[in-house]
C-alpha cells in the first residue's frame, strides 16, 4: 500500500471481526511502532500487547473509551525516566511528541496489514498501570484497540485546508 493511501484512507475502527489476528501480524504492527523517528533517538516508549481474551475483558472494564470488543490491544507507554535520563532538560517534553509519532505509524501499519485501529485516550490511568504491572517512571498514554474491521468507517471529516493552512503568516487566507 502507498503511504498516502493509507494517511488518508486510515479510520478509527470501532467494530471488529472475531477472527485472530496472527502473531507475524502483531509482531509488524510492533516493529512499525518501534521503527519510529524520536528526538534524540531516545526511544522513549514501550508497547504492552494484551491479546488473552480474559485480560481483554478486564482491560476494557478499566477503559470506558473502547468501544466494541477487540481481539488485540497495545497500550503505549511513555517511559517518563528513560526520557529524562537521556534526553536532557526538556527531554519529556520531546518524548511526549514521539509517543504521538509511535502511535501514528503503530495505527497506519495496523491499516496497511487489514486490521481495524482505534487509538483509546478514555481509561483509568491508575488501573491500567496496575493491570499491565507497569514500573515507575513507566505511564499508559494510549490504547490501540486492534481487530479485523467489521465494518468500514464513514469518514468523519476534516477542517478544510483553507482554515487551517496559511501562507507566510498566520491568518493569511492566501493558500495554494
Ligand atoms: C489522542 C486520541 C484519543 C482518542 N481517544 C478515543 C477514545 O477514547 N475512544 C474512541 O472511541 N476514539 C478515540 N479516538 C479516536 C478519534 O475519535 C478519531 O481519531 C477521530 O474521530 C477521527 O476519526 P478517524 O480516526 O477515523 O479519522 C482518539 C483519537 C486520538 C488521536
């Protein structure tokens, strides 16, 4: 799949098939996550893949925002220490913006592999730290929600361009 085509025709997935999702599967969509661009090459984050389905039922209990039943879930976390010890003043700061870049290749993988995504911001941040027996230092910022789409999205739109692109200066109407 070109890159494009799968920024824009990515959704957030919300209903899923029952079918398994092979291991060699969720293994690519980790290695898309661990492939991603962060400052200093810190490398801030950690993935916690939960795929037994009686973890699955107990993690969507702590998490409000998940809707519909996934197969697989990565949860990404930041290691909060890591970015400080080797990033320097500011370092979590920066870190933070990786996670986000780690999360958009983790969901255009998942996209370019056939399963359905949905990143997950809604959970109880304290239970979810105890359920994946996280260490200190080490925060859940994201749930992947994971699993063959059982339906296809409707696209829910985007600000037009012209709201939000300017050219030379902020406000200036005057795009391409
Ligand atoms: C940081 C972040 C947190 C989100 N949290 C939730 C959530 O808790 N539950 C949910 O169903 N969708 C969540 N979403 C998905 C958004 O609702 C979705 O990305 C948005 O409506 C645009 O739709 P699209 O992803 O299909 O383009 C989240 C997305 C992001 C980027």
């Amino acid at each position: 799949m070109e890159t494009l085509e799968a920024i824009f025709a990515r959704r957030s997935v919300r209903a899923y098939t029952e079918e398994p999702i092979p291991d060699e599967i969720l293994r690519r969509v980790l290695e898309a996550g661990r492939a991603t661009a962060s400052g200093g090459n810190v490398q801030p984050w950690g993935f916690v893949l939960v795929q037994a389905p009686v973890r699955l039922a107990a993690l969507r209990s702590l998490a409000p925002g998940i809707i519909g039943e996934p197969t697989a879930v990565i949860c990404i976390c930041l290691d909060v220490q890591r970015a400080v010890e080797l990033g320097g003043a500011g370092g979590e700061q920066v870190a933070w913006l990786s996670i986000g870049l780690a999360t958009q290749n983790v969901l255009l993988a998942a996209h370019d592999l056939g399963l359905g995504a949905c990143p997950v911001a809604s959970f109880h941040h304290a239970g979810i730290s105890i359920f994946l027996n996280l260490p200190t230092g080490v925060q859940p910022i994201l749930l992947i929600t994971l699993g063959y789409p059982a339906i296809k999205p409707t696209p829910p739109g985007r600000r037009p361009l012209s709201d939000i692109c300017f050219t030379e200066t902020w406000g200036n109407g005057e795009s391409l």
